[in-house]
C-alpha cells in the first residue's frame, strides 16, 4: 500500500468520525425534543460520561502509541522517526493481524503531525532541521593565512627532496678527480712516450723533436686515408696527446714502432705515424686526440 493511499484511507477516517459526532448531538437534540429524554440532566449526564469515554479511549490510545514503538506489525510497516512526517505515518493498516482492518498508530509524532497536517503535505517544522552556521568572517583571514603557510611549508618540503634528489645524482668527488688529470711534463724527455691512466684507457703523451714535427708536416694529404693535417691535431707542435687505443678493435698499439715510427698495434698490424694518423693496416681512422689543456709551460691538464 503507498504512502499517497494511506494518507486518503486516515482522512476519509477522520471526516467520517467528525461526521459520526455531529450525527450523534444532532440525534440527541432530535430525541429530547420528541420526548425520548425525559430532563435536561439526563442529558448533561450522558455528555460528561461521553466525555469520560473519550479520555479514557485517547489514554489507551497514547499507551498503544508507546508500546507500538520499534514493532514491525503484519511484517510490513514500521514507527517512523519523531518530527517530522506525513499523516498517513501516523498509523498503519493491521489487517493482517487482528483481521478488522482497523489503523494502529505507529508513532506519536507523526501524530501530531498528522494532525496538524490533515491534507497529507509534510510539516517542515524549522526545528526538525539541521541549519548549517555560517562561520564569523572575521576569522576567515586566519584561516586563510593557515592554509596559504601549510602549503608553503609543503611545497618548500617538496623542493627540497627534488635537489636532494638531483644532487644525489650528480659526480662526486672522486669522480669528478677521474673526469680531468694533472700531468707533470717537465719528466718527458724528446723524442720519447709517457702513457697515463685517463678514465680508464691509456693516454699517449709523446714529446716529439723538432725533425719529427718537420716530418708530419710534410706529409701529403692526399695520401692518407683519415686526412687530418698535423697542425689540427696537436695546440703545441712539440706535445702530442692521443687515446692509446686502436681505431680498429681497441687493442693498446706499441709506441715508437711501425714502418712510420709511430705506434704499432699488433693484434692486426695497424701502423701510425708520429702525429698518430693511420698509414697502414686495417684501423679505419686516426688515433683519438681527447681534451686537454696546458695549465702552465711543464703543467698539461688532461679532461
């Protein structure tokens, strides 16, 4: 059954008992006036004992609306909360029960409601309602400047984990020492080869005479196969750094030896000259000049 037929089944319920009193006192008007009863006392009588019967009735009635409470009744209704509600929650149907289809109230709130509200429409009493305060807006710039500092604190936090971070992943200090090196040429006779360690691979430092640099000079471009003249790769025509790994299959070649007296590699027979150019052999190109620097006249920095 829906709340809508509810609702019209108690107030065609209560316009029938408003109805059933007024047939009633007009039933007693009509009876005294045909000589039923006898004096106006009598009358009085039966008033006040129907008073009675109504009080005791409307007492009987608020201990069902109690004991009811938090009962199911025939399985299918509950009591419904106090405050607020329609007139058809104030009873329900109990046919199922006790088999006279009469309408058992189920919550006293909803009487009251009810009764208050006889067309069925809800009773939206202010006080049933939860009304959301607004907050002083004399605060609200607390507010704000706690917010505005939480999210300064969280993003300086955040700033800081991103450059730890990145500086974890920058060289450290001995990495750094491997990046570059410090060479003392005031050792390196002419004419001969110093090998160094620069990031793990053999560096030739070779300290060449004066018919040697004539030599390199000399040679014919065209007649190369990697054609690099010797003023490209050296800053000082006495000093000539190259990588000590051959351009063929990286083997370590031999200094000071080869048809060109140069460096020879003997795992294939590759033969360099004295600017560490390819001649002969199978290596495709000339020996690797890395970075360096001099830092002073007997000072080389390598890196």
């Amino acid at each position: 059954m829906s709340r809508k037929h509810v609702a019209s089944v108690l107030h065609r319920a209560l316009l029938a008992a408003r109805s059933h009193s007024s047939s009633s006192t007009a039933q007693k008007a009509a009876m005294t006036h045909g000589g039923i009863l006898n004096n106006n006392s009598t009358v009085a009588k039966n008033d006040e004992r129907e008073q009675q019967n109504v009080g005791r009735r409307g007492t009987k009635l608020r201990q069902n609306v109690l004991h009811s409470k938090g009962k199911d009744i025939d399985g299918r209704f509950r009591w419904v909360g106090s405050g607020i509600g329609y007139a058809s929650d104030a009873a329900v149907s109990t046919s199922g029960s006790n088999g006279n289809g009469s309408m058992v109230p189920v919550n006293s709130g909803a009487i009251l409601n009810a009764l208050k509200t006889p067309n069925s429409e809800p009773n939206y009493a202010q006080e049933n309602h939860r009304v959301d305060k607004i907050g002083d807006p004399d605060k609200r710039a607390f507010t704000y400047f706690v917010l505005t500092g939480g999210r300064m604190i969280y993003a300086s936090a955040i700033r800081l984990a991103v450059l730890k971070f990145l500086m974890s992943m920058s060289a450290t200090a001995d990495v750094l020492a491997l990046a570059s090196l410090e060479v003392d040429l005031s050792k390196i006779q002419r004419g001969t080869t110093t090998t160094v360690k620069w990031r793990g691979k053999p560096v030739f430092i070779r300290r060449r005479t004066a018919d040697e640099i004539a030599k390199e000079n000399a040679v014919d471009l065209g007649e190369l196969r990697d054609k690099q003249a010797d003023a490209d790769r050296t800053q000082n025509p006495e000093w000539l750094v190259v990588v000590g790994v051959c351009t063929h299959l990286g083997c370590v070649p031999i200094a000071n030896a080869g048809d060109y007296n140069g460096w020879f590699c003997p795992c294939h027979g590759s033969h360099y000259d004295a600017s560490g150019r390819i001649r002969k052999g199978p290596a495709p190109e000339n020996l690797e000049v890395p970075e360096y620097s001099f830092q002073d006249e007997t000072t080389m920095i390598v890196g």
